[in-house]
C-alpha cells in the first residue's frame, strides 16, 4: 500500500498510545534472552533483538488452551479473541505464520487458531542483530513473508513504516507520521538487503532438491541412525519451532462426572509417546517406537509432506531448534546437508 516514515524521538509515543487501545505483544526482554509478552509501555519493547525463545505462534496457538466446557447435553466454545497488536515480528516468524494459517486452514479450519489470528495486526519489522544459528538468508527466496499488516524498519533517525493491509493502515491514527521519501524507502530496502550477508549460515538447495532428496533417504537405515544417535527425545526442537503445530487434546471432568472441560496443548513428535496408541484389550501400539524414526519424521514433515504442500521446506531459518537442542543434533542445516550429500 504506503510507506511512511515516524522520528524516534516520536516512536515511544506511538507506541505507548497503541498500548492504552489494545493489548500489544512484541519483542521483550527476559534475563539475557528474548521473549514475546504483553508490553505494557514502549520502554518494553526490545526491537533490537536477535531471536526469542520460543515463536510468535503462541498468541494465537497457546501451548495450553481451553477451548470449550460441557455438560450432559451442551458444549460451549471458551475461546475469546482479543485485540491485539502483535508489534516487531521478523520476516522468518511472520513467514511461520503464514505456514500455519495455511495449514489451520486448510480442510477442516481450526477457528480456535483463526479467531485470535484474526484479532491480530502483525507488524514486522527489520532484523537487527542476526542470531547464531539462523539461516534465513537462504530460505528468503523459498520462504517470503506475506501475512503482516506492515513492515516497520530502523533507520538512524526514524522508521520506515510500510503499509501492507488497511490494518497496518489504521494504526497510523496513533502516531505522527509523515510520507517516506524516496531516499527513506531506498535507505530502508538497503538495511533489508544489507542484513541478508549475516547470516552465517546457509542452505543452498532448492525446495524440490531438498523434498526429492529427502523422500529418497527415507529407507536409509544407516543415515538416520546416525543423525539421530544422539537424541534423547525431549522433543525441544518441536516446542521452539514456529511452524510445528501438533496437539494433544485432554478432557478433564468434574465431580459430578456429566460436566468438564477441553483442553489443548502442543504435542511434540520427538517425544516416544507420540505415537503411542490404545489398542482392544488393553494394549498398547507405538509405531514410531525409536528415537530413529521419530528423528526421520520430523524431515520427512519438513523437508518433504509439507514442502510439498506448502511449496517451501516447513522451516523458516529462524536457528531456534539448533540452539535448544542440548545434543547439538537438530540442526536443520547439518542435518539436510549430510542428506543431500550421502552417497
Ligand atoms: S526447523 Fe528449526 S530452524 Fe526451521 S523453523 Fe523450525 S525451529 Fe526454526
Ligand atoms: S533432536 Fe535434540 S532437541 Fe530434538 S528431541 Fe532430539 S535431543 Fe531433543
């Protein structure tokens, strides 16, 4: 739509009045890392971050959700969306977002994920320290964000504000903007360009290389033993990655054994009971029994079923599971690497 541009010294204000009209999530500190959490004045707002800890997803997938309350003859649904500004996503982490719209939507839509995404303005905004272990800068052409109402974008002085959606353009009325001129706009597209040679990492496969080479690796005993030798499944690259999207479904009942509630909570493949299901007479059935086939898994869902489905590996670069897995095995770098170049 529009680029504008707003003076630092008028952005604090900008976003101390957002946070008095809705609720605003963005970019915080939490001891030496970053998190996403309510901000409650602009003083919060860390822009300046490398990576949080865990995805942007949680604000409209929570790791624990209630999502609906029974009795003996009624259910009723529990989710309540909120207003929200969701202010200071990186490209990647809106890119994660675009994967589980399109995978929460399609089919069967998942309205407890679409109803808060829906009371969400996203506005991304530049990276402006590049974490450790990201690899963004060769999924751009793979992974392009789509799904934030603007882009925000540091320059010395001031930010670039670019609209993308009549959201992103009503938040204007909360602060003093002015038009981006055309040194602003070309100043801005260099800082994007300039952050793109950080990255200390790369991938530089295609998508259909990766899925092909993948979906053939699959009966290759010897390489997925020994990518995953080391992994003792607590399945922490599930949890920080923003496009897995598993869960688990638990009914809790009350006392009086008619009425209870529904709740969900993020699941991870890695984990042994995964896969584990009830069987008549008591038995009990794990098809993906070993560390092995669960490390497998979770390429083949990313490097192959959801490329395939989405057009793009299912991983956005972000670093997140290279840095929680104490193991040092779940880098998707490495790991791709070492498949693609088995012989
Ligand atoms: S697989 Fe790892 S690098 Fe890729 S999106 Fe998930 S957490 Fe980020
Ligand atoms: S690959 Fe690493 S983070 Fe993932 S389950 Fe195994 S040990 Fe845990």
């Amino acid at each position: 739509m529009s680029s504008y541009y707003i003076e630092g010294r008028d952005f604090a204000s900008f976003v101390d009045t957002l946070v008095q009209d809705a609720r605003v999530v963005g970019p915080i500190a939490k001891r030496q890392k970053f998190v996403f959490g309510e901000v409650s004045s602009a003083q919060d707002l860390r822009l300046d971050y490398d990576v949080t800890l865990l995805p942007p997803k949680k604000v409209f997938f929570p790791p624990k959700q209630e999502i609906a309350r029974f009795d003996a003859t009624t259910v009723e649904g529990t989710i309540e969306p909120i207003d929200t500004v969701l202010l200071g996503v990186h490209h990647y982490d809106v890119r994660g977002i675009d994967m589980t719209d399109f995978l929460l939507r399609e089919g069967n839509a998942d309205w407890n994920y679409l109803a808060q995404r829906e009371a969400t303005t996203i506005v991304a905004s530049n990276v402006q320290r590049v974490a450790p272990r990201a690899f963004w800068a060769s999924m751009i052409d793979k992974v392009g964000p789509q799904g934030h109402d603007a882009y925000l974008t540091k320059l010395d002085d001031g930010y670039v504000y670019e609209t993308r959606t009549p959201k992103g353009e009503a938040l204007l009325a909360h602060g003093t903007f002015r038009d981006a001129t055309a040194s602003d706009i070309a100043a801005a597209q260099k800082v994007h360009a300039d952050v793109l040679g950080q990255c200390q990492q790369q991938l530089p496969y295609t998508s259909a290389e990766i899925a092909t080479k993948i979906r053939e690796s699959y009966s290759n005993e010897a390489l997925w033993d020994e990518l995953s030798r080391n992994c003792f499944s607590c399945g922490s690259c599930n949890t920080v990655c923003p496009t897995c999207y598993c869960f688990d479904m638990r009914d809790t009942w009350n006392l009086d054994q008619t009425s209870g509630s529904r709740t969900r909570y993020w699941d991870a493949c890695l984990t042994k009971e995964f896969a584990a299901i009830s069987m008549p007479g008591g038995l009990k059935e794990n098809f993906r029994e070993h560390h092995q086939s669960r490390f497998r898994h979770r390429f083949m869902r990313k490097g192959a079923y959801l490329n395939e489905k989405l057009g793009s590996p299912a991983c956005t670069g972000c670093g997140r599971c290279s840095m929680a897995c104490t193991a040092d095995i779940a880098d998707p770098v490495r790991v791709i690497k070492t498949i693609m170049e088995w012989s």
